[in-house]
C-alpha cells in the first residue's frame, strides 16, 4: 500500500482559533504531571504500596517506555483516526488512568495504569504538535510551537515539580494524579468546541506486528537499562549485559526490517532525506540531555544537600519556568516577525545553559536558593532559545505527510537524551560520592593534631549539653563521619554541574561539523543526475 497521503487546506486565520490551541496545550499538561509524578512522590508512593525499589522502578519504566513506542506508533494511529480525535481519545484515557491511578495501592495495577498513561501521553504529543503544524501556515508556527512548548517542554521541566511538591507536603501523592483528571476534561472539552479542523484524506497503512514487536522489546531493554543501569552499576550486573545484548539485536532487525518492507513498516527514512531534520533530530539528544539532566539535577542537589522540603525543591525552578517562558516568546517574535533564522539563537541557547551550569558547580552546603537564582534564570533563558529553534528547524521544511512521524522521531531521541543525561549523571554523582570519601578519609590521620581538636571541641560541646563522655565521643566521631559524607555529597554535584557543561562544550564544535556533512552530502544527493 502506499503510505499515508494529506490533502490539507491551510488556514490562513488572523488569529489561530484559541479552543484549538487551548486543548492541545492543556493535553500536553495532563501528560507533564503525569510524567515527572514519580520524581518528588517516590518514597510517599513505596510507603503506601509497600514496594521494593526494584518493584517501584517498573511504574517508572513502563511509563517511558510505553511513552517511546506511543511515539513510534502515533503515525500509524494517525492514518486511521483523524487527528483531532486522536488527541482527544489520547487525553481521555490520560484522564481516566490518572483517576483510577488515585484510587488504588496496589502496585500491579499501578504498573498497568503507568503504562496506559505512557502510550496516551506519547500519542497525544505527537498528534497534537502534528495538528498544528497541519491546521496553520508555517508563518504563523514559531508563536504556536512556543505555546506548545509551555505544555510539553516547560511544564514538565520546571512547573509539574512546583505543584507535585505542594500537592505532596499539602495532601497526598494521590492528589497528584487526581489533579490530571479536571485538567484533561477542560482539554476534550476545548477541542471538542473548536473550529472544524483541515479534511485528511487518508490511506490506511496495515500494522506493521514485526516491526512493533521488534522496537517494543529494543525500547524496553533500552528503557531498563538506562533507568537501572546506575543501580545495578552497568555491565558489571549479568541482567544489564544481556538486556543490552537482546535490546541492539532487536534494534538491529527492526531497522533490517523496516528497510525490507519500505513504506508499510512502522516507521520510514523519508524525514531524514531533509538535513534540517537530520541536524535538529541528532541535537534533540543532546537538548534532551540537558533539559531532563539539569531538571534531576538541581532539585536532587536542594533535597540531598540544602535539606529543602518537595514544595521548596520543586518551586526552585519556578523562576526558571518562567524565564523560559519569555524566551520562548522572545525567539518567536523574533523569529517570527523580525525574520531572524530559526539557527541564529541556538548558540546563545547553548552559551547560556554552559555559564548556567559552570555557576551552579561552585554551589556549597551553605548555598541557599538565592546564590542559585541567578544561574537558574540563565539555565531557562538558554532552554527557551534551544528549543524552539530546534524544533521550528526540524519541523518547518518536512513534507507534510512526514510530520507526524517526523515529530515522534525528535521527541523519541529528546526522551532518550534525556534517559542517558539523567543515568550518566546519577553514575557520575554515585562513583564520585565513595572516591570523595575515601580521598577525603585519607588525610584524616589517627593522630593528626588537627582531627584530635575537631573531636576534642565537639565532644566538650556535647557534654556541655548534659551528654556522658563515651556518648559524646561516638557522637563527635560520627557527626565528623556525616560531614565528610556532606562535603563528599557537594563535590560529587559540583562535578555533575561542571559535566553538563562540558558535555556543550564538547558537543557544539562537533555539531557545527554534522550540520556542514550532513548539508554537503543533501548537496551532492541533490546534483546527482536522475
């Protein structure tokens, strides 16, 4: 069969019709609570369902997991529904997973509702960014990307943690999800209000059950072992090594696959044929890496080292949000009005987030959210330029009918990015906690005179407190042992922090040199005779 084929006749609206965007941007909503639930509500969530880590772990897999295939999957699901019910559909069952999800303790059907609200939140985004890019002319898109990405790139980010953190010290984790369900009818309802929608004509494209099933196991595999791979540390497990084994054969024979059956596979190459997607879908990985690696980073370091309650950890990016915000809103005004290319604000996007992450690395225990503010507000100024450049790059020159399947691809490799910033960073803070330990241990020598008199002082202030000497001297030699573990805790960060920022510097020279082969060998593709 052919592949899918889009008659559409664009809008050419004064303004875009407001129930249209409204729903899709509140859609995108329900899917960023329902995202980033598990990060604040994780020990609340294993208290009430009695699970192991391990056991816990899995709602967190099947979620992303299921979100990666529903972005594989939602151009197929495109050629079957039109778009606008698909998003609909998609939220509905976002909704009532959430509701269901408030409603039991049980961790199997947890895992079950985790996964139904994974594939929902994968659809819905890519048949949402789809149905603006198809509902309006390209003029008028880097206004309407940067309203869209309030909903599936900033709220996830920065504003989800803000209220997941009230949520959590205020009432229960329970709320968290009860908080999705009058949100995603305010979306259905919203969409269902709005203008009639562009015609599709549509081919049906039978499903590919090879091609599915390869790429499930490859992103299951693939899902586990960056989530865990940290825990079990990596190759040293035997489970992570033959994951890692099963998950690259599959992923090898998928792409044999895909090649095999053309245009009726799950997927096809056609995307990349534009180096712009080419370009943007490899840099999604490293924008992925950055915004999930600093989103874990910064409120981690508030909890584990500045003892910052859920609420303050999650409204410390806040500020951030909404600098983000304006950026967003900046670019595309520039971008759209002033006529300034979609490129021109990705290096300032890059620079900002490096000088971020360079003055987050000099934080210390004594650091409060004001000396963090500043390098906070860059972080979000720099993602705002980013991402929608990004997007407006990969997106603007597609063919139509290579949308849908365009913007799952992007957002599979920002997913992915963001799974290897976040694993690479917890292995780095991980490793560096014992070595700063046993480094910092190794200048305290039993009869180091300095050691002698920290412990003297300590011991001589407990006991003036009403302690018994013996206690007072376990206690002393303890509480030294807890500020070794404090410092060693502030370093391992501080070279998190440094490491995001390296990795731009590390990643931009060799992006510029991607951008200049992957247009020279379009060019030369392009001259070669019929």
């Amino acid at each position: 069969m052919t592949p899918a084929t889009v008659v559409i006749a664009e809008r050419e609206k004064t303004t875009p019709d407001i129930f249209l965007v409204v729903g899709i941007v509140l859609a995108a909503l329900t899917e960023a609570i329902a995202s980033t639930v598990l990060s604040l509500g994780r020990g609340d969530i294993i208290g009430d369902t009695y699970a192991t880590p391990d056991e816990f772990a899995w709602l967190d897999i099947g979620y992303t997991a299921a979100k990666l295939i529903g972005f594989i999957l939602a151009s197929w699901f495109m050629t079957r529904m039109e778009p606008r019910r698909l998003v609909i559909a998609a939220t509905l069952i976002m909704g009532a997973a959430c509701g269901f999800a408030a409603l039991t303790n049980h961790l199997d059907l947890l895992t079950v509702l985790r996964v139904c609200q994974g594939m929902a939140g994968g659809v819905l985004l890519v048949a949402g960014q789809t149905l603006i890019f198809m509902s309006y002319s390209r003029s008028r898109q880097p206004i309407l990307q940067a309203l869209f990405a309030m909903g599936s790139v900033v709220a996830p980010a920065t504003i989800a943690p803000a209220l997941q953190g009230w949520l959590l010290d205020s009432y229960s984790w329970t709320w968290v999800f009860f908080s999705v369900v009058p949100m995603s009818m305010a979306a259905i309802g919203s969409l269902t209000i709005a203008d009639a929608v562009p015609n599709h004509e549509q081919v049906r494209r039978p499903f590919d059950w090879i091609g599915v099933t390869l790429i499930s196991i490859s992103i299951f595999c693939l899902t586990y072992i960056l989530s865990q791979g940290s825990r079990w540390d990596w190759f040293e497990e035997t489970r992570i090594l033959w994951l890692t084994t099963l998950g690259t054969v599959t992923l090898l024979i998928f792409l044999a696959h895909q090649m095999t059956v053309a245009k009726r596979g799950v997927i096809n190459f056609a995307p990349f044929r534009s180096d712009d997607f080419a370009f943007a879908f490899i840099v999604s990985f490293v924008a992925g890496a950055a915004l999930f690696g600093s989103a874990y980073l910064i409120p981690s370091f508030a909890v584990a080292v500045l003892a910052f309650t859920p609420t303050d950890a999650g409204q410390l990016l806040l500020p951030s949000g909404a600098v983000f915000i304006v950026a967003l809103i900046f670019a595309a005004l520039m971008i759209q009005f002033r006529r300034v290319p979609a490129f021109a604000t990705v290096p300032f996007g890059i620079l900002l987030i490096m000088v971020a992450m360079w003055m987050l690395s000099g934080s210390t225990s004594e650091s409060g959210a004001d000396d963090m503010m500043l390098a906070i507000l860059l972080r979000g100024c720099g993602l705002g330029f980013l991402f929608l450049s990004i997007t407006l790059i990969a997106f603007t020159n597609l063919q139509k009918a290579d949308l849908a399947l365009g913007i799952g691809l992007f957002n599979t490799g920002r997913q992915l990015g963001g799974l290897m910033g976040v694993g690479g960073l917890q292995t780095l803070i991980d490793h560096n906690i014992t070595t700063n330990i046993t480094v910092l241990g190794s200048h305290l020598s039993a009869g180091s005179p300095q050691l002698l008199e920290r412990l003297a002082t300590t011991v001589n202030s407990l006991t003036d407190r009403g302690m018994d000497a013996l206690a007072a001297s376990r206690a002393a030699t303890g509480l030294l042992a807890k500020t070794i573990g404090g410092q060693s805790t502030v370093i391992a960060f501080d070279t998190a922090f440094i490491a995001v920022a390296i990795m731009f510097v590390v990643a931009a020279p060799v992006l510029v040199v991607i951008k200049i082969g992957l247009h020279r060998l379009m060019k030369s593709f392009a001259d070669r005779p019929a």
